[in-house]
C-alpha cells in the first residue's frame, strides 16, 4: 500500500483481503443448522448453547453469504436458501404481518416488530435478488409494503421504530440507528431493482441525519429522539443496541451510504464529499483512543463516555475511509487505512480460524464482556469486500466482475 491514489489496488494487500473474506466464510458456515436456522458460534467454531434466533442474525447471514456468492466463494447457495426459507417460515407472522424480532428455540421468542429487523430484512432481500435466488422478489415486495404501511412516515421522511406483535404501538421512541440501515438497505434495494423510490427515501434519511443534525452538532449524529423528532439526551435504552449518548461508529457508517447515494444519484453538486469527510474525520479526532481502537460512545460534549474497543467501528471506517479514498484519493485517508487494517490484523482478525474476535480489553487482548462468541460476519466481512469491490457503490456488480477476469 505504497501509492496513496490506489491504495487499496496493492496486490498483496488485495491477495490478503481475498484470503480474510474466504476465511470468514468458511468459519460461519458450519453455523448452519438442521432446521435451517443459524447458531451462534464460539471462538472454536462450536455452537453456542440454544437461544432465540434474531432477526439481524438471520437477515445478515443472507447479505454476507450473499456477497460471498458474488466474490465467487464456493457453498454459499445453502445459507442463502436456508436463511431466506427461515425468513418466509419463521420470522414471517402469519397471522398479523410483518416479521418478528425473534424466533424460540427453547426459550420464548421476541414477537416485537422493529424498524431495525424490517430493513434487515429488506437488505437480505435485495442482497438474495443480486446472488439470483428465485424467492428474493417475494421478500422484497412483502417488507416494502410492511415498511410502506406500518414503519414509513412519509411527512417526515423517516420511519418510525416499534410495534406489539399485533401493530399496537408501545413507546414514541424513535431512532438513527434503524433510519441509518433503513437507508443502507434502501439503496441496496434501489441496486437490485431501480426502483427510484428506494433511493428517494433514502436521500431524505441522509438529509436529515447529516444536514440537520450533523452539521448543527459538530459533525456527531444524535441517537434518540421523541415522536416528533426532538432529541432525547436523556434517553436511556439498550446498552448495546441503543447506548446513551453518540456512537461514532454510526458516523462512520453513515459517511459512506452518504457516499454511495451520492455515487448512485449522478454526483450532483451537494457538498457530499466535504460531508462524508467531516463525518470521518470528526470521528477519528473525537474517538480514536491513545493505545488505538475506536470508543464505543461519546458523551454530548463529545469526550469519550464508554471506551470499550468493538471490532464493528473499525470494520466500517475501513469501508468508509477506502469509498473516500475512491473518490478523493489522499495521503491521509491512506494513512488512516493503513493505521485501521494494522489494529484490525494485530487485535481482531483471527487468521487461524477465520472470523474476527468481536471486543478487546484493555491490554488488547480478545475478551468476552459483551459478546459471546463471534456472533458476527456482516460487519468485518464487509471491510474486507468494500476495499477488493472499490467504488463507492454497486459492490456486487463489482465483485462479480473482478471474480469473472
């Protein structure tokens, strides 16, 4: 990686990544399960004991095995059909719509329906239609007439968050984090099928994510709001899934669908390049630690509050700083890539087994405090794919070209 304009294009680097995605493959697949569902595994590749299956397991099973199918990694067919039959089976609610958040295996499932697990669910659709599973366009057409009707509020351009198994609403809670991935699998769905109304929607998210609330915060994206979009500093939810404060890693995340939206839509005249690079670099300054790593969440001053080190927020500002890097080549970005893929492969990546090691302590050794196992493809396997795809969007197409040379 020694020229800074195509950093990414280094033979041996890109020799290396191939490797990475095929190891992670082959650790997840044995999670597959006979009844179609999937395990979480341990550290080993062992299954875990029995627990409800979640939504974004299943959802994102399908998305990475199907971009594994375009990489050109062999036996990825099986765990995109088990995972789409468990979708249309399981998580599917027969009696009143939607799909629920968890499935019982054992112990009672989660029959909530949330934002979150309804665009996963779009993403496993679209990502299924790409790899040409012959059940992809049922799916896509049931979650967007589910997210039209029930999630979508199209006044305010955002979708609104959680329902009861029966659509009876339990909180005014509403959320970035399901409007973020709303927009990651809205413009997957735009590339799966044009439809243009998928990358509307998405741009409205955008819009008032980066330029309402970003770029009125100093570049940090507010978390949690009320049902009329105020934000709730004082909200306290779901350590994991809805920490107090900002989580950096969503800014990193979301500089790079700005990217793609921005790729998607022509390139128009929107700043979005200055954007993207303030979201990145806001987040670099704000939260890369001093022994590396990146904190998992800022407090409303923007000094670090929880400094735990996750193996997510560096898996997406590799992808986000390689589509930069695409788009606007500098010395810096390369810097930056060069100095998250060393963290990664010294603390998280596991080149024995395959798969990354989900959290480090604080001597940077893998821990287990909030997760058990490597519970996780989505997140690592795409850093390794973004940077082999390059560009900014169509990373199928992408990946499928670079598998037929």
């Amino acid at each position: 990686m020694t020229d800074h304009l195509t950093p990414t294009r280094d033979e041996p680097h890109q020799a290396w990544l191939r490797r990475d995605a095929l190891r992670q493959l082959d650790f997840f697949r044995p999670s597959l399960r006979g009844d179609g569902g999937f395990d979480v595994l341990d550290w080993s590749c062992a299954a875990l004991p029995d627990a409800p299956q979640e939504l974004h397991t299943t959802t994102r099973m399908v998305h990475s095995f199907a971009l594994g199918h375009a990489f050109g990694a062999a036996d990825c067919e099986p765990m995109i059909d088990a995972g789409m039959a468990f979708l249309w089976g399981k998580h599917r609610d027969q009696t009143h719509g939607g799909y629920v958040w968890s499935v019982d295996r054992g112990t009672a499932g989660d029959r909530t329906k949330l934002a979150y697990g309804h665009v996963f669910t779009l993403l496993a659709g679209a990502s299924a239609k790409q790899a040409g599973h012959g059940d992809a366009d049922r799916l896509i057409a049931d979650v967007s007439q589910v997210l039209d009707d029930r999630f979508w509020d199209n006044d305010r351009g955002l979708l609104r968050e959680e329902f009861n198994a029966d659509w009876t609403p339990f909180s005014t809670y509403r959320g970035m984090n399901a409007n973020m991935h709303g927009t990651e699998a809205m413009l997957a769905a735009y590339e799966a099928t044009d439809d243009t109304e998928y990358l509307a929607r998405a741009g409205r998210i955008l819009t008032f994510f980066i330029d309402q609330i970003a770029a009125q915060n100093e570049w940090r994206i507010i978390e949690h709001f009320d049902e009329n979009w105020t934000p709730d500093p004082a909200y306290r939810g779901d350590p994991m899934f809805r920490p107090t404060g900002t989580t950096p890693g969503h800014s990193l995340e979301l500089a790079r669908l700005l990217l793609q939206h921005w790729d998607l839509s022509g390139r128009p005249d929107t700043g979005a390049l200055g954007k993207a690079r303030a979201l990145i670099y806001g987040a670099f300054s704000d939260a890369w630690l001093p022994d590396g790593g990146i904190a998992y969440t800022l407090d409303d001053d923007g000094a670090v509050a929880v400094g735990d080190r996750y193996w997510w927020p560096v898996a997406e500002a590799i992808g986000a700083i390689s589509v930069l890097n695409e788009l606007d080549p500098t010395d810096q970005n390369t810097e930056w890539y060069d100095r998250l893929w060393q963290f990664a492969q010294r603390h998280f990546v596991d080149e024995t087994r395959g798969g990354w090691y989900p959290e480090i302590d604080a001597k940077g050794a893998p821990t287990a405090r909030q997760f058990h196992g490597k519970p996780d493809i989505y997140h690592s396997l795409q850093a390794a794919l973004l940077p082999l795809a390059g560009g900014a969007s169509g990373m199928f197409d992408r990946l499928a070209q670079k598998r037929d040379r």
